[in-house]
C-alpha cells in the first residue's frame, strides 16, 4: 500500500529516488516499525578478476527468462545445486572444496522478490536467518562433512517478483560465500611418504589463495562462486 502511495507523490524516476526512501523509512518510523534492512551491496568489480570455477566447481546457478502473471508479477524459474568438488588443487595443494552455507542475493533496480518469499523474510527448513533483503542465507542439505551437497531450495523453485518502481530492468542472482563458509578437506596423495599437513594449516593456505583477490568479491568480504542475470520483459499493461 505504501508504494503506489509514494510513486503518487513522488513518481517513480530515479531523480526523485532520495525524498521518496526518505519518506519511505518516515512512514515505517511513525508506525514503530523497524525498517527493512538494505539489500547486500553489489560485488565490487575487480579488473581481470578469474572465474571461481578455475579454483573449484561447487554451484550450479542458472536463471530462465521472466514471464508475467496476471498479477503483474514476475515469475523466473532457476536452478541451484550446491556440491563439493572433490578434485581441486589450490597452491599446490589437493583437497577437496565445499560450503557449510552460502548467501544468494537477487538484485534488480526495478524488481523485488515478494514478501514472505526465502529472499525477503520467509523462512525454509534450508535457510539461516540473514538481515539483508533480497538474500537468502542457505545452510542445507549437509553432507557427513557438513557440507552442502543438493538442491537447497527444491527440484524446480521459481522466484517471484513484485515491482518496486516504474520501469524495466534485468534481474541479477548471485552466490557468495564467507571465508568461515567454505568447507576445506585435504586430499593425501603420497609423495614419496610426505605426511600431509595438518588440516588448520591446510584450510589457512586454502582461503588465503581464494581471498587473495584474483576471484571477485563483496563489499562483506565475500567470494562470488556464481553469479548470473537475465532481462525483465516488459511489464503488462
């Protein structure tokens, strides 16, 4: 209700985006409500940054194009499979590469997921609790190694979009995951009878690699393992 109210009295360019959040977190201030926590800022962009998949192949994450209801809602079907890749070799070491949990975000300048969805408040048997909106903090199935090992969120789930401003615009998921996320398993490989390393020295050589800057990350720190975007259709009328 308050939206349509706010693009009455502000419409809905971008020049009058200020005043219009601004009257935006009035209004949930004078009803004491707290105010919705900002989306997870966009990944910085790093110049020459490589694909994770060069260091391991751990989502799968892909996005079919919008279709509108008939509620003027966006309906986008998408595929998420969370694995471990047991054949990796980061710094000269082997081991095998999974996630304890991983944050998904979806972001659009036009769109939102709606209300009481995973990436807006909605709670799910495989979803931690996060405070951004548009995310959706993921934390199942687990393996016996506590990793994530299948399909967080169901065989065939379907995000759907509200409008957040008048216009068109793509819509953007993407996968991140902390350093305290990754799960690091070593793979011993005999060198002639070289013991392994010990696990924490492992895990450590492990992360420093794949936070050292060659693979894009967040503003929060984290690494984006995946990420993908598909164009909204045009909005029915």
């Amino acid at each position: 209700m308050l939206v349509p109210i706010l693009r009455v009295l502000y419409g809905g360019s971008a020049d009058n985006a200020a005043p219009r959040e601004a009257m935006r977190l009035a209004w949930y201030l004078a009803k004491g409500i707290p105010p919705p926590e900002p989306p997870p800022p966009g990944p910085r962009a790093i110049e020459n940054a490589r694909p994770f998949t060069d260091a391991a192949e751990i989502i799968d994450l892909a996005m079919s194009q919008p279709t509108p209801d008939n509620e003027g809602r966006l309906r986008v079907p998408f595929t998420l499979r969370v694995h471990p890749d047991r054949n990796c070799c980061v710094a000269d070491l082997a081991v095998e590469i999974g996630v304890g949990d991983v944050l998904v975000a979806v972001e659009s300048e036009y769109w939102q997921p709606v209300t009481g969805s995973v990436f807006r408040g909605g709670r799910h048997e495989n979803a931690g609790r996060t405070a951004a909106t548009g995310a959706a903090l993921l934390a199942g199935p687990h393996d016996g190694s506590g990793r994530i090992d299948g399909e967080p969120l169901g065989e065939e789930p379907v995000l759907l979009m509200e409008s957040k401003q008048d216009g068109d615009g793509p819509i953007v998921m993407s996968a991140r995951v902390s350093r305290e996320g990754f799960v690091v398993v070593p793979v011993h490989r005999d060198r002639a009878n070289e013991p392994p390393a010990p696990l924490a020295d492992t895990r450590k050589v492990v992360l420093d690699a794949l936070f050292a800057g060659a693979y894009e990350l967040d503003p929060r720190n984290r690494v984006v393992v995946a990420r993908v975007r598909v164009g909204g259709p045009k909005k029915p009328a």
